[in-house]
C-alpha cells in the first residue's frame, strides 16, 4: 500500500530562498532581518493512531540565517500531518527556544497549487512552552499559511508574543525555489 500524501506531496523535496523578512521584538521597538534559508520536507510515511486514524506525515527541518551575517537565528523541526479522511492538514514544530507547538487547518486548491492554511492557541490547537518562556516571551498564538505549486513555494507565519511588557505580532515570510541538485 502506497501512502496517500495528499496536498504534502507538493512540499517533499528540498527548498531554498533568500527574500525572507523576519519583523522581530526588541525592547525599543521591532527589527527587520532579512535572510535567507533551506527548507528540506522527507517523506515518512503512513503512521496510524488508536486503530482509526491514519495520517501522511512528512518531516521537515528549516534552517534561517541573517543575510547581513550569515549567522542561523532560528532553528525548527517538524511534522506536516495529512488525514486524508477528515480533510484536516496539521503541523507540529519545536523551536530550541523551549517552544513546541501543534496547529490545525485546512487545504485550499489554487491556480498552480494548494495552499496550507494552520493555527494554534485557539483552543482546539495548542502551545506549549517552558516556564521561563511564559513568563518573559510567551507565545499567544501562531498562524501560518504555505503555497506551493511546481518549484515555487512562498510562505508567510504570524505570532502573537507577550514580551517586553507589551504584545508583539512577530511576522516571517519568504518565497523560495525547489532544489533540484
């Protein structure tokens, strides 16, 4: 039996862009960063759970550096969960920052593609972060969308930080290009 990746199908491979924009908290303000990163999606296979679900997963692993310095700032692993029964897409990622987090959504079919569309810390989905986090950076809320259609992929996230005695919207987005080496 092959496993059905559904919409995942479109992200397997490796990525790379370098048109990111990361708008950061500082105490005094925000800082743009651009940068430039890699993407790379493994396929994993079918995984079941308690008998009556069976999800398409995929692994990734994003690595960000600063264009100005070439230094990596961010640092992410994950899943991408497809459940092709209950037409719900997921993604579950951890950041060395002691953050960890699961969001829901759903698949949009577009022009070229499809567009995955999640969220966390509605509720349904959750945030999970370590005391010293929620207490001086506590991450409110996280929305990411990903559209991918032949070697193009773009991408934009939004989270909602309670950091520097206010509540910051940090913002990430980039388009990047398959690899095809």
């Amino acid at each position: 039996m092959t496993t059905d990746y559904g919409p995942l199908e479109l992200l397997i491979g490796r990525w790379e862009g370098d048109a990111g924009l990361d708008v950061a908290p500082e105490p005094a303000g925000e800082v743009h960063n651009p940068y430039r990163e890699t993407i790379e999606f493994c396929a994993i296979g079918d995984v079941t759970n308690a008998g009556h679900q069976t999800l398409a997963a995929v692994q990734y692993r994003q690595r960000v550096s600063r264009l100005s310095d070439g230094k990596v700032f961010h640092d992410e692993s994950g899943y991408w969960m497809w459940d092709a029964e209950r037409q719900r897409i997921m993604q579950s990622l951890v950041i060395p920052r002691g953050v960890c987090l699961l969001a829901g959504g759903h698949v949009e079919n577009t022009e070229d593609g499809v567009r995955l569309q999640v969220a966390a810390g509605n509720g349904e989905w959750g945030i999970v972060q370590s005391p010293f986090m929620h207490e001086h950076a506590r991450t409110c809320r996280f929305e990411h969308w990903i559209e991918v259609g032949g070697d193009r992929l773009s991408y934009a996230e939004t989270t909602i930080i309670e950091v520097y005695g206010r509540r910051f919207v940090h913002t990430d987005r980039n388009e990047l290009s398959r690899d095809r080496h």
